[in-house]
C-alpha cells in the first residue's frame, strides 16, 4: 500500500493517504487543512473514506469543504460515552477492519489524548498512523489525572505489543521506529507520575 503524507493547515497537522496500488482505491487521514492540497495528494486515486484519528479541531479543520467535494463517507470512533466531536457517517470499533482495494486496515482505540483517538495498522505491513496517541518526544497531550492514566494504560496494552520494526506515523511531525523508543516508552510508564496531566516527554 502506497503512503504519503504532507503538513497542513495552522497547525501543521500531517495529511495521510493510503492508496491500493492495483485497484488505486485510496482513503484520506485527518484532514486538517487546505483543501485543495488534500485533492492534489488524492489525484489519480480513487477516495473512498476519510478516516479521523480523533475529533480536535486541528485534524478535522478541512473535513466540511473535502467532505462536500469528495462525496465519500467519514469515518471515526465514538469515543467513550460515544460522545465524539465528529458527525460520522459510520462508527469504528476497536479491531475491526477496513477494506481499501487488496489491502486492510485494522483500528485500534487509543483512548488517552481524547476518548475517540484510534490508530490505523496496514496490515501485513509494519506502518501504523498514530495520530496523537505518541510522538517521537513522548505521548499525546492530556487534560486531566484519568485521561493521563488512560494514556498509560493504552502504551501498556495497545502500543506496547506492537513489534518493534512498526513505523509510527503521528499526527504532527517526523515518522519513528517504535524500537527506537520502546526503552525509554518502559521507563516512562515505570516512574510514579502522580497526579500529572499535561504534556510530557518520554525522559
């Protein structure tokens, strides 16, 4: 499956699509700006969805007008509580698959930065979009002592058994090697963080 990505709108939020080589069956991830460059990246493709990793403004910011040209469905989680900030026309479930000509994607949830984050796995292929869930620097930004331990609890469970040679493509700068990280991501979830929320880095 061929990936490309490009930065986009204010704040530089990385536009990805996947797209079937044989069929040139291709979905759109995170439209956060600039729509008339997300048409470009999809030329010569054919759109089938927009996937949302989650519902902050900054990731969804072109949705309306790309939704409108491209007359495709919009897919995300609910979140928790199924309160999601995005008006989908289809709700993802953790683990389920989607189909993009020969090839699949399977989400995972990755409560933590928001209720309805998920990540997309190619499967069959060692690339993950991450969105917010971690960056090279260290995890999403959370807003409240739970939502930092949600954050903890999805490294353990969901990020953490990934293998390590899986490509990480996060939601706003460089791509990364989880190996590269993995040691210092177990030393994170080692230390007592207390009551923290906020930003934070893996050292």
């Amino acid at each position: 499956m061929q990936l490309t990505f490009k930065a986009v709108g204010p704040w530089s939020v990385n536009c990805y699509v996947l797209t079937c080589p044989t069929s040139a069956r291709s979905v759109l991830i995170d439209p956060g700006g600039e729509p008339q460059t997300l048409e470009k990246m999809l030329q010569g493709s054919r759109p089938q969805a927009i996937l949302i990793t989650h519902g902050h403004p900054d990731h969804i910011g072109a949705l309306a007008e790309i939704r409108k040209r491209l007359k495709v469905p919009v897919l995300a989680h609910p979140g928790i509580g199924g309160n999601s900030p995005v008006a989908a026309d289809r709700w993802l479930a953790d683990g389920e698959q989607i189909t993009v000509g020969d090839h699949r994607l399977r989400v995972h949830h990755t409560p933590g930065h928001t209720p309805d984050q998920v990540c997309f796995a190619i499967e069959a292929n060692q690339h993950i979009i991450v969105g917010d869930t971690l960056f090279e620097g260290g995890p999403g930004k959370t807003w409240s002592p739970a939502d930092f331990q949600t954050t903890l609890a999805t490294l353990k469970t969901v990020v953490l058994p990934w293998p390590d040679d899986t490509i990480c493509h996060p939601g706003h700068g460089p791509f990364f090697r989880l190996g590269e990280k993995r040691a210092a991501i177990e030393r994170f979830l080692e230390k007592d963080h207390g009551n923290f929320y906020g930003d934070a880095e893996w050292e």
